[in-house]
C-alpha cells in the first residue's frame, strides 16, 4: 500500500508537487519554511524526496500555507480523516482571550512583517476550511499581536494585525457554536480598530456574525448598519478603492440580521442595497472579504429560508452555485452555504438533496461537516429521515453519528 507521501503509478511524488506549488506563488524555500515553521533545510529535502512527508496535520499545514486542499497535494490520494476534537484547543483559546495582560518577554518577538504573513497564512487556512489547524495558532498569534500593538502604540499596520487577529478568532468560534465567547473576540477587535472606518468595517462583520449566532438580530443590524454610515463618512479614496466590497459584505451581513429579527422590510432594503453595488465580479481583500452578486444571492437563499419560502430558497441556491463565481468562493464560505440550505431541503421534505448537500461540503471543506454542531444537527435530522444514500452514510459513520 502507497503511503499519502510516496508516488503512486505515474502521479508526481508530494515534494515534487510541493515544490511547483510553491514555485508558482513566488516563495523561496526560506519564505515558505517560516510560514509553515519549518527549517529551509526541511523543506528541501522533502522537495528533493530525501524526507517522507506522510503526516496529515503536516500534510494540512502545508497544503494551507500553498492555500491550496490537502488532497492537491496528494493528487487524489488523501488518508481519511478521523474526526477531531477541538475542545482543548478552545480552552486555550479562551484562556488567551481572556487576558488583559501585557505576555511577558521571553524570546525575541516577531517583528511586524512576520506576524502580518503569519496572520495571512492563517486566514488562508480558515477560507480552505482547516478550523482545527487555525484553533492551535490562535493563542499565540492572539499573544504576539497584542504585544507588538502595545510597543508600537500608534502604528496603523499593528493596529490593523490586532484586528484581523481578534476578527479570526471571531468566526472560527462562531463556526464552533461558541458564539458568547466569538462576541468576546469581536468586541476586541471593535476596540482595536480604534475608530478607524476600515478597520472598524472589517471587525463589524464578525460582531455582526457573533451576534447573529446570539440571536441578537437587531444589535447585529445595528453594528453593521453603522458600520456602512461610518465608511461612508470616511476618505473618499479609501471607499472608492477598497471600500465597495466591504461596505457589500457589511450590507449582506446586515440583510441576514434583519431576517434572523424577522424584520423583513430592513431585510428586503438592506438586499436591495446590496445588489445594486455588487457589479458581477467576485472580489476578495487579503482577509477573506468577498463580495459580489454571488454573494448577495446567496444571502437571498438564506433569507428566503428564514421567512419560510423553501422552493424559493432552493431554486435561488441552486442559481447562485450554478454560476461561474460559485468556485471562486473560499471552500468554507461554500461549504457553508451548502450546510445551511439542507434545512429548507429538509422542510421541504427532500431528504436525499439535504444529505446530497451535505456530501457536497464535506468534499469542499470536511471540517466544516464534521467539527461544526450546525453540519452533526443537519445529517442527524437527514439520518432520522428515512434510508440514507451509502455516501451519507460513510460520512455520518465518519462523524460518529448513528440513525438512533
């Protein structure tokens, strides 16, 4: 039996298919060895077929910092994954979060331009759905970005590190169910934006998402409503540069509020609102924002959900995931999506195309299917719906969950 690390037939061995990812993105052997936290001479010889690359959180961190899934790296080949627990890793999470004191020094701390790429390769782990992987580098990246904002009081880049730090941490728990201690993380990362209406922007939208798991649909409109009127008052340039694609996903974010409120006239507005700035083209800034009229139309899915209207739901996700733009969007935005809408499937009694859903985010992001109590609630009401398909099967025997 071939191991993930060894070649198979004719498929180009891992460290050679290694090497031309990193090749393409531009990074020498040194740059990549520090995203990953390995040695240069590591990554060369695992490259040259020297070293046996076999381990799948190894697998997972690379394949992440190439953004890029596990199994292109392993051309079809990846191990099974078994479920994991991500309990410990929360607790260290909390535990980091909730410290109001300054780390003390010990080893020399990361300059700036060493956080800020670890940042990023960070959220490009969450965008390909690696939430465990994201979890384990949280508390010290958390440590270091609130150390280098203190002693560089007043830069702008540290401040927006600090807020794009608080802001993953947000969404990851949210993805967890640990919404009280997301709006923990996004209030800071409301605190660290400092009044600043880009930086104040981008931290609105996980407020909005932390409160909307709260069930907090209006104070979620709210947060991210002014958060719109703030960017609005802030420098023409920055608004007509970067601004449109926030100030999209701020709006969607706050159509989704109002349905969750059941306040369909600021939900039918807020919509509104959003199509009209959405120009047909998928646009994403470095942490993940994406924006578009894929997006909106996504949204429209869910919202058509909320308020009852199933085959409306189904036929508009159907559309938008029909689209050119649909595999453009990062894995754990579509995996999501895919979980959500299992639950108009379901009311409308169409088991097989709510476990078909939920197959289909699995293959696109499976931690999404198999950490998130969202995705165990889902298959578990397909499971209690009758005879399964044998894919839906395999995954519920993969999560651990059985029919009774």
């Amino acid at each position: 039996m071939t191991g993930p690390g060894r070649r198979n037939g004719n498929e180009p061995p891992i460290g050679r298919r290694m090497a031309e990812l990193r090749a393409r993105r531009g990074m020498s052997q040194q740059v990549f060895a520090d995203r990953i936290r390995k040695s240069k001479s590591w990554v060369d010889k695992v490259e040259r077929g020297v070293r046996t690359l076999d381990r799948l959180s190894v697998i997972e961190t690379v394949a992440a910092a190439l953004s890029v899934a596990p199994d292109v790296l392993l051309v079809g080949k990846a191990p099974r994954e078994s479920v994991t627990d991500t309990g410990g890793d929360v607790e260290r999470l909390r535990a980091a979060l909730a410290r109001y004191d300054i780390p003390a020094g010990g080893k020399p701390a990361p300059s700036l331009a060493q956080l800020d790429g670890q940042a990023g390769y960070a959220w490009a782990a969450y965008r390909n759905g690696h939430h465990p992987q994201v979890l384990r580098l949280l508390p010290d990246l958390l440590g270091q970005s609130r150390l280098l904002c203190h002693t560089q009081t007043g830069n702008a880049r540290a401040a927006e590190l600090l807020v794009r730090v608080y802001r993953l941490a947000a969404q990851v728990l949210v993805k967890l169910g640990e919404a009280d201690l997301a709006w923990l993380a996004a209030d800071r990362a409301m605190a660290a934006a400092a009044g600043d209406p880009w930086r104040a922007g981008l931290a609105a939208i996980s407020l909005t998402q932390a409160l909307r798991a709260l069930r907090r649909g209006r104070l979620a409109m709210a947060a991210a409503v002014n958060a719109v009127h703030q960017l609005e008052l802030g420098p023409p340039d920055v608004l007509r540069t970067r601004g449109p694609a926030l100030t999209g996903t701020l709006l969607i974010e706050a159509a989704l509020a109002a349905a969750v409120s059941g306040d369909t006239d600021a939900t039918d507005e807020l919509t509104e609102r959003a199509a009209r700035l959405a120009d047909g083209d998928h646009r994403h800034d470095h942490d993940g924002t994406g924006f578009g009229t894929t997006p909106v139309d996504l949204a429209r899915a869910l919202i058509a959900m909320w308020f009852g209207d199933h085959h409306l739901a189904v036929a508009t996700h159907r559309r938008a995931t029909s689209g050119n733009a649909w595999p453009l969007l990062p894995a754990e935005h579509r995996a999501a999506q895919l979980i959500d809408i299992t639950h108009a499937h379901l009311d409308l009694g169409d088991a097989r195309a709510a476990g078909r859903a939920l197959v289909a985010a699995d293959r696109v992001a499976p931690t999404e299917t198999r950490i998130r109590p969202a995705a165990r609630a889902a298959l578990t009401a397909v499971l209690r719906a009758g005879p399964t398909a044998a894919d839906v099967a395999r995954l519920a025997a993969t999560i651990g969950l059985t029919r009774h």
